[in-house]
C-alpha cells in the first residue's frame, strides 16, 4: 500500500505540478502527518523532491525529472486498456489516438505484463446502448469535443422541447450516458446541459472558455441526475404487486429501483403493496397498465380511475365489454 502511494506522490507532483501538502494529503486520503513520513521516504530513496515555502508554496519535483512506467501494476495496465474504448474514443475521432497509446504503453509494459493488459480488448466489449434502441445521431459531436479540448467557446443552433435558437455557449465537458451523448457548458454564467444529437450546426469560435472555479464534471451530473428525478418523479402512487410484478417495476427506472430496494419478493400467490414514484398520472396509467395483471394501482384514486378508464377503451376497441 505504502509503496503505490509514493508512486502516486510522484505521479501528481508530476501531472500537477506544485502542490501544497492538504493537497496532497487530500488526494491520497491520509494525514498530513502520513505525507510528511512518506516525502521523507521519497527524499531518502533518491528522488527530487523539494519543498518551498510561504502562501504559494508546496512540494514539487527537480524541473526535468520523470518517473517510468515500472510502477505499474497488471491490474492497473488493464485499468488503462479498458479506459481507451473504442466506440466513444472513435465517436470523439480519438480512435486512432487511443489505439496508438496503448501501443506505445504496451512496448514501454515489462514483458510479462503485456499479455495481461492486452486481454482486455479481446474478453470485455461494453456496448452502451439500451435493448430496442438506435444510437443518437451526432453529426456535431468531433466539432463539440474540439471545442471541448481546445477549451474554445462554441456557437451552435439547439432545438430544445420548446424553441430552436442559436447561441454562444463555454463548453466544459462530455458525457455518455446510455448511449447518448450530452455537452455540459455555461451560458450566461448558469451551468446548462444539451443533447448533442439535438444541435443542428456548430461552430468552433476563436474566444477562450471560460471555466467556472472549482468546476467537477462529475459532481456537476451526479447532482443533476438526482434534480432531474426529483423534478420529474413529482407524485407517488401505491400498488400491489406479484414477484414477477415486483421484478417488472425494477426495470421501469432508476427511481422507482431505488424505491423497492429494501422490499422483499411476496410469496408466490401473495401480493406486497409498495409505493413508487411516478411522474404523472398520464404517464403512470400507461406504465402501470403495461404491468397488468401482475402489478395493480390502489391508489391515488385518480390514477386507477384513469387505468381502468384505458382498461375500458382497449375493451371497446376490441368488440368486448366489461362488466360494471
């Protein structure tokens, strides 16, 4: 353990830059007491670490100083692999980039790794894309991702559920999430998020980006996930469900999962009533009837009236009628 840390001290200081010692210690998650210890040990085996002083201070590294790739461990080669993947790097026009890298890393692993690390291609493919579903198209994706690694601002014409409109936004990054991709960007000093199969042009301007401080991509979607749920789950409806039922609302979404987490399969002929969240009475009808019979609404009463409404107009479109 200790000995992957200081190879970490030595990767940051290098990667980074100068860093302060909370720093340092924050991104190994030990004691500032613990980094100190371990500089000491880096210091005594030979590599150039030296501290400066003062409100700008912190370690860093000789200027010119590089460590090797001997510190890496088959596991974290592999890691690297599985990072380059080929349908979003060639998505991005990064494949031949990705594919030229872990050539190089390869030659520079030690040869008893390399086949390890090339494993990864030929037993683990990741295909993002849902069942019963085509990928996004995004003409404009490449453009998008320069804008993103140039960190230039980028003009594009967006048709969002409302309007299309053109306008000038600072890209700050990419993700993929179920096989769509969606730029993050600050327009008008807010943080704004756009499906790139949505943007009809796009245009690569001269101006710089400008990044909000402290920015982390990954907080910025994990916190916009759960506001987008809690916006779009508004109301709440209790059913019964079967075991087979209760496996069928799992896989209607991430929320209503998360939901029945804890809620433990009736025995077979039984039925457990469990609230989930739903986003409209409209839109739950239509849902919740799919799950029929293994799945029934008790309440809002709205909401079974609004079923059994459907119920009804299925029957009449099929010459039946129901009994009252």
């Amino acid at each position: 353990m200790r000995a992957s840390r200081l190879l970490t001290i030595q990767m940051l200081l290098e990667t980074r830059g100068r860093m302060a010692a909370p720093q340092l210690a924050a991104a190994l998650e030990v004691s500032v007491r613990t980094l100190y210890r371990d500089i000491d040990e880096l210091t005594a085996a030979g590599v150039p670490v030296y501290a400066e002083r003062g409100r700008a201070g912190g370690f860093q590294l000789l200027p010119g100083w590089k460590t090797t790739l001997t510190g890496f461990t088959p596991a974290e080669a592999e890691a690297v692999f599985l990072s380059g993947l080929p349908g979003p790097a060639a998505d991005l026009g990064l494949g031949a980039q990705v594919q030229s890298a872990q050539l190089k890393l390869q030659a520079a692993l030690p040869a008893a790794m390399r086949g390890a690390a090339g494993r990864v291609s030929t037993r683990l493919h990741l295909d993002p894309i849902e069942w019963y579903r085509e990928p996004d198209t995004t003409a404009h994706l490449a453009t998008v991702a320069a804008a993103v690694w140039d960190e230039r601002q980028l003009e594009i014409a967006y048709e969002s559920w409302t309007r299309a409109a053109k306008q000038v936004v600072h890209p700050l990054g990419l993700v993929l999430k179920a096989g769509a991709w969606y730029l993050v960007a600050a327009r008008e000093q807010k943080l704004r998020t756009f499906r790139v199969s949505n943007i009809g042009a796009a245009r690569v301007l001269e101006g710089r980006c400008v990044r909000p401080r402290g920015f982390d991509l990954a907080r910025y979607w994990a916190e916009s996930v759960q506001r987008f749920e809690r916006e779009l789950y508004a109301g709440e409806a209790e059913v019964a469900a079967s075991a087979r039922g209760l496996a069928d609302l799992r896989r209607v979404g991430a929320a209503v999962a998360r939901a029945l987490r804890d809620v433990a399969a009736p025995a077979e002929g039984d039925r457990v009533r469990v609230n989930i969240p739903i986003e409209s009475e409209a839109q739950a009808a239509g849902m919740l009837l799919r799950l029929a019979p293994e799945v029934e609404v008790l309440r809002p009463a709205a909401l079974r009236r609004a079923v059994t409404a459907r119920i009804a107009t299925v029957a009449a479109s099929y010459g039946l009628r129901l009994k009252s």
